[in-house]
C-alpha cells in the first residue's frame, strides 16, 4: 500500500452544550465531520471539549495532548455560534445573552498551542480563527458590527441555509501570502456568518486576507513547521461544489496525508510478491 493512500486522522474539535433536559452533549455540526470524509479524504475523530478534565495543570495536559497528537495527522477546527470568553484576552465582561462555552475554550487553547509546537496541520474556520488569535496572544472584537467603520458581518438568518452560507462580500488577499499561493487570486468572493472577530492580531499571525472594512478574513502562522491557516469564513459549506473551497481544503489534506506517511512509516510488504 502507498503511504501516499493512507486516509488521515483529522481531529475535529467540538462543543459542549445544555440538550435542555438538564445534561449536556459533546457536538459538532455534520458539515464539518463531511468535510474532513469528502474534502480532506481522511478520517474524521472527535475531540470533546474536556477542558480543564486533561488534568490540573500544565504538565499534564501537554502530557495528554501528546498522546494525542501521537495519533492525528491534522486538527479541523470548527466554527460555533458560542463566544471565546473575554477573559482570556483581557477584553471587558460580555454582554448579558452571550453564548459561551468555556470547556472548548479550556481545550482548543491549549490544545493549539502545542499542535503548532508539534507540527500537526492546522486549519481553523470561524470560531477557530478566533481561538487561534487568541491562544497565540491576540484580541477579539466581541460585536464587530458596533465597531465604527466595520460592517454587520452576521448571517442573515433565514431558513435557507445556501442563503445564509451564500457569497456576502469580497476579501482582499495579501500578494505573496500563503493564501494568494494557494488561491492564485488577490480578490474573491465568501460567506460571512460571524459577530465576533479580530481585533489587535497575534504577534505569530501574518495577515492573509481583510474584508473591504479592514476586518481580518485570514491569517496563516508565520513560524509553524506545518500547514497551519485560519479563514474567518465558512469553506466547508458545499465545499466539493466551490473551488476556492477546494484549493484550501485539498492543501490541508496534503499536509495532513504527509504527517500521516512520516507518522506510520513505511508499509508492511507482503510476505509474498
């Protein structure tokens, strides 16, 4: 069997959330564990927002993502209609209503970090993006519609979601960036479902892509060993029908195949040719 064959392990990261019965339940929308089967080709594994259960200290939890990370080719980390709590970024309490979820914030923070220390492929949508900025030192705009000169960057709500998913405005791609290798364009056009998003960003960010408003759309990470983006925007929706989806998704998939053949190693020949 080719190395090259091997379908990935893709981590994908979920939520914890009420299931209004009194307990709770570890979630992930489908469209992100088909992206990882269809667009990724590999195998998808579900990382449950744990939090601080990795152990009470640091030693511990990195001793616990390293077992991990021993066995993922890549990290997939998904968006959320909950809020990075602003106490990790020094920001001012949240408004009353706010959807938080501090056991994923308490697992993908770190969770990161080393994920970029140890090399694994990492590609962020949305609430990623967020959590990335923010494990790696920067700050978040908690209602980017409120922030003078920004647009209302929110889905329109309807219950067409190819509606809600659709094309709402142009990015400006950065000449020479990763992005603009990987895309081959300086200008396209994406989805925007967010209300949070970058403020100051993080002194390991480069800077991919902005909306027409300065709104950060993309960064990459200047000194990772891997593949290692995050996209503001949603390319998992109806990724096998949009190019530039694909693009993104099929240069994480090559990373991750090529953890995969160094982790596993060489085939096992048959006995017999």
């Amino acid at each position: 069997m080719d190395r090259s064959s091997y379908r990935p392990l893709v981590g994908v990261t979920a939520c914890l959330k009420e299931n209004g019965r009194g307990g709770r339940h570890h979630a992930v929308g489908d469209k992100y564990v088909q992206a990882a089967i269809h667009a990724v080709g590999g195998l998808p594994v579900l990382i449950p927002a744990i939090g601080p259960q990795l152990g009470d200290d640091e030693a511990a939890t990195i001793e616990a993502l390293d077992r991990l990370f021993d066995c993922l080719d890549g990290v997939l980390l998904t968006g959320s209609p909950s809020n990075v709590e602003p106490h990790h970024y020094g920001g001012d309490l949240s408004r009353t209503g706010t959807s938080h979820d501090p056991a994923r914030d308490a697992t993908t923070l770190p969770l990161i970090r080393h994920a970029l220390d140890r090399g694994v492929p990492l590609f962020a949508i949305c609430r990623g993006l967020q959590e990335v900025n923010v494990a790696l030192g920067g700050t978040l705009h908690q209602l980017v519609h409120e922030v003078e000169g920004r647009w209302d960057h929110r889905s329109p709500k309807s219950s067409d979601m190819d509606v809600n998913y659709g094309p709402a405005h142009s990015i400006d791609i950065v000449e020479g960036g990763v992005l603009h290798r990987l895309l081959g364009e300086r200008r396209v056009r994406v989805n925007s479902l967010h209300a949070q998003g970058v403020d100051r960003l993080a002194p390991r960010a480069r800077l991919e892509a902005v909306a027409e408003d300065g709104q950060v759309e993309a960064f990459s990470v200047a000194d990772a060993p891997a593949f290692a983006l995050a996209l503001q925007w949603h390319p998992e929706h109806r990724a096998l029908e949009n190019p530039v989806s694909m693009k993104l998704f099929d240069a994480f998939a090559a990373a991750c195949r090529s953890r995969a053949a160094a982790r596993l190693g060489p085939p096992l020949r048959a006995a017999a040719e």
